[in-house]
C-alpha cells in the first residue's frame, strides 16, 4: 500500500471509524456475557448494543482497548511501522505522528510489536533450529547480542520466501519475567512478553550443515545488531524480544501487505 491509497482509504478518523465496524462485524461481534449477537450500532456513541442491554464500544477485545488516541492515529502508527524497511525510533515516530508526547508514542509503538509477535508465535520455525553462542558466559549485553541469541528458521521450497523468528535468550527472558514481577509488585504498568504465548519447547540446537546457511543468519543477526545500536541507540533488555518481533515481522512479509496483516492481528 503505498501513500496514495492509505490516505484515500484511511485519511480521516469517519473513514477509520467505518473501516474498523466493518471488519469487526465480518468477524462477528457477541456480548461476553449472554453470548449473543450484537442488535443494533450507535453511531453517535460508536458502540453495539446488546439485547440484554450491555454496550460494547469500538475499541473493546482488540488491542486499541484502554486507549485514548483517535483511531487515525492508530492507522497512521500502524502504515509507518509497516511501511519503513528497517525502524523508525521513537523521536522520528513521534515527529511523523505530530504526538509531543514521548510516553504515548512508546506505548503505542510497544503494542504494535507484541501485535507483530501474536503472529509470528502461531506458527513452528524448526526446520533450522541454531544457537549462535560463541561464549556461554558471556554477559548479556546488547552489544554481544550476536554470540548467544537463539535464531529459529523455517524455509520454505522453491515457490516460498523463507522466514524467521528471533527469539532472546532463555536466561534474559527469566532476567525479563522476574523485573516484571517486581515492577507490577510495585505498581508499575509494564507490557509483559508471553502473557497470552503458550510455553515454547526448544529442540536440540546445532549448525546448519552447509556453510552458507549459516553466514546467512551471521548476517541477518548483524542487521538486528545495527537496527538495536543505531536506530534506537540501545534498547533495555526487558523489551529487546519485542523489536526482535518487528524485525522478523518485517523480514518474514517483505512480500506482503503487511498493514492488512498487522490489522488483522489487533482486531483478534
């Protein structure tokens, strides 16, 4: 989708508004309640109401629920995070987005990427299972991310692309689960990983057997490193599997429309 089409289909919050009930209908919306169809829509208050009488707005059941931000913000968040070949940091975001602040930009930018995981993690990347670990007690760094991170790879045969999923180490992932539990104790509101990802069971790792193969995820590993280190000027380990996401995700739909897709994920 290039500028052009985006601006014509989504260039105004009526549009998106009419876009986001139409592919919320065609999916089927039912009361969590009495477990019905909806009746009948409000315009004016932009919600369904049931035939027991509860409501049910626009924005409840996806990803968007909790949030303030207009819904053409949304759609313009989601076509520059889709539509850019590497990353946009959170500065340039905020810059395209005309929000001021950094916080609401952040927060935006974190869901998009768990949404950019949802659909990676629904799938099985085990045809080329490797771990690249040159020094097992190497610390956990950003810099040194290259010589311990797990690198899961599926390709496909002559008529498919091959696709990826980055996945941070095991020890930095218990490193990330017990910093969230102390920051929830505290009353922190923290974007956690896996919250609705089922456990992964790692098979054995080894080496791909031709030599190629394995320069090629040397490669695609050192692309990560200079999008972390330079785009983002370093990232905290507690959300480093999330960019991770964002790049398999746009690695995997290079081909794609990956702004139908990435929609799709937020409304489910």
């Amino acid at each position: 989708m290039d500028l052009t089409e985006f601006i014509r289909n989504f260039g105004t919050e009526k549009k998106c508004i009419h876009f986001l009930k139409k592919q919320r209908e065609r999916q089927g919306v039912t009361c969590p309640h009495c477990q019905r169809n909806v009746t009948n829509w409000k315009p004016r208050h932009r919600y369904w109401r049931y035939s027991c009488g509860r409501k049910i707005s626009l924005k409840s059941g996806t990803l968007m629920e909790s949030s303030k931000l207009p819904f053409a913000l949304w759609f313009k968040a989601i076509y520059l995070m889709t539509d850019v070949k590497k990353s946009y940091s959170i500065l340039e975001l905020s810059r395209l987005l005309g929000v001021k602040r950094y916080r609401t930009v952040w927060y935006l930018s974190m869901k998009l990427r768990m949404a950019m995981g949802n659909n990676l993690l629904a799938k099985e990347y085990f045809l080329y299972f490797t771990l690249i670990s040159k020094d097992k007690s190497a610390y956990c760094g950003l810099k040194a991310i290259q010589n311990y991170s797990i690198t899961a790879i599926s390709r496909g045969g002559s008529h498919k692309t091959d696709e990826i999923n980055l996945i941070a180490p095991i020890r930095l992932l218990k490193k990330v689960s017990a910093e969230e539990k102390r920051l929830s104790a505290k009353g922190y509101r923290c974007l956690k990983l896996f919250n609705t990802h089922k456990k992964i069971e790692l098979k054995k790792s080894y080496y791909p057997v031709k030599t190629h193969e394995k320069n090629w995820l040397n490669y695609l590993m050192a692309n990560e490193n200079r999008i972390l280190n330079g785009t983002h000027h370093g990232v905290s380990y507690l959300h480093l599997q999330k960019y991770m996401f964002e790049y398999s995700f746009n690695y995997n739909l290079r081909f794609c429309n990956k702004f139908k897709i990435l929609v799709e994920s937020i409304l489910t």
